[in-house]
C-alpha cells in the first residue's frame, strides 16, 4: 500500500505539458536560435570589416608593394607617398666588382653591383639600372652609362644589415647619344684602359670605389 502511494506521488510530480504550451516552448526554442544566428553573423561581420580597415590603412601606407629578393628575403617596395627617406651617404654603401679585369674587344665584361645598408633607419632607394648607375670612363670621357635607356624603378626599402646584389653587363662598347635597346648595335671602343663605378643617381655622394678594367 505505502508503495504504491509513492507511486502515485512521483507520477503527481511529473507534469504533462499540454499542447499549447509545447507550441511556446518549440517557439522560445526557435527565439534564441535565431538571436544566436544573428549575434555570431554579426561578431563575424564586425571582425570582417576591422580586417578589411587594417588592410586599407596598410595598403594607404605602403600601396603598391611588391617583393625583391634580398639577401635576408624581405624587402618590399613603398611608394614615396609612404614619407619614407630616400637612402644617403650616412646609410649606404655600394660595391663594385668585375668578374675578370680583361676584355676582348667586342666582348662583354660582368660586373656585381652590391648595395648594403649600414644606417639605423629604413631608407628607399632605386636598384634599377636607372636608380643605381654604373658608368664606365675612358681617363675623364664617359663612355658608357647603364641609365642611358630608362628602366623601371625598382624601389627597395632597406632596414639595417640589408644587402641587394645584382649583374651588370658592359657589352665594351660605347653609349650613343639616343637609347639604344640592344648593346651589340652600338659602337664598340677601342683597346686601352678604363674604369668602372657604380653611384646612386638619387644621391651623387654614394659610389662606390672605382674598378680598372683592360680591353684587349
């Protein structure tokens, strides 16, 4: 008897919901699903749009980059809207040097054009074949300007220790008074002694030391 009265309280104690009250319940369910959707939409769309800010005020400020190989590989390419100075003197160091001292005449002479930056601060400077020259003397004529065709500029900027090296080719001929594309059109020079220097056209003070060469 006593167990088949707690029997029937337990039973007493479950509720039985009734239709209409399931109905609230699925709806109130529903309710809160949907708020969660939109909360997390929203949450997805606010860090969306702080990312698309960060990226334009990045692209504001160094827009246009593009990579050029260095020798600790990262080197990038602002535009001078960026503020950042041109490099100098008191930052940089270039460095010249010829594969053989000897040339036959009519054929050509590779040189190894280095650009280090020894400064604090980044700087930016042009290590195209128009921004970083190398010329070539005959006692006190120039003979030969690797700038003498515009070229596009290739604009690094250079944090301390960085160091860029390129080649250059001499085809032991003579500029003209025009740009000429391909070096075998131009005149060749003659056999006798010159020199080679490589120089920042944006900073005449930055050259290198000068490198003797012999055309035979």
């Amino acid at each position: 008897m006593r167990e088949d009265v707690m029997g029937a309280t337990r039973n007493a104690g479950k509720r039985r919901l009734s239709k209409r009250q399931r109905a609230i319940y699925r709806r109130r369910r529903i309710v809160v699903g949907v708020v969660l959707l939109v909360a997390l939409a929203l949450v997805s769309f606010c860090v969306y749009s702080l990312g698309r800010g960060a990226a334009a005020a990045f692209d504001a400020t160094w827009g246009g980059v593009s990579r050029v190989a260095l020798e600790r590989g990262e080197v990038t390419t602002p535009h001078k809207s960026s503020g950042v100075k041109d490099c100098s003197a008191k930052d940089t160091r270039l460095l010249l040097t010829a594969k053989t001292a000897t040339v036959p005449v009519g054929g050509s002479l590779e040189f190894v054009a280095t650009i280090e930056h020894e400064g604090t601060d980044s700087c930016l400077v042009d290590a195209s074949d128009s921004g970083r020259v190398l010329t070539i003397r005959s006692g006190g004529d120039v003979v030969w300007r690797s700038d003498a065709c515009p070229a596009e500029a290739r604009q690094l900027l250079m944090a301390k220790g960085d160091k860029d090296i390129q080649s250059m080719t001499w085809g032991a001929n003579r500029t003209s008074d025009q740009c000429v594309e391909n070096q075998d059109d131009l005149p060749k020079v003659d056999r006798g002694t010159y020199t080679a220097e490589l120089s920042l056209k944006n900073a005449p003070k930055v050259t290198s030391e000068k490198v003797t060469v012999e055309v035979q």
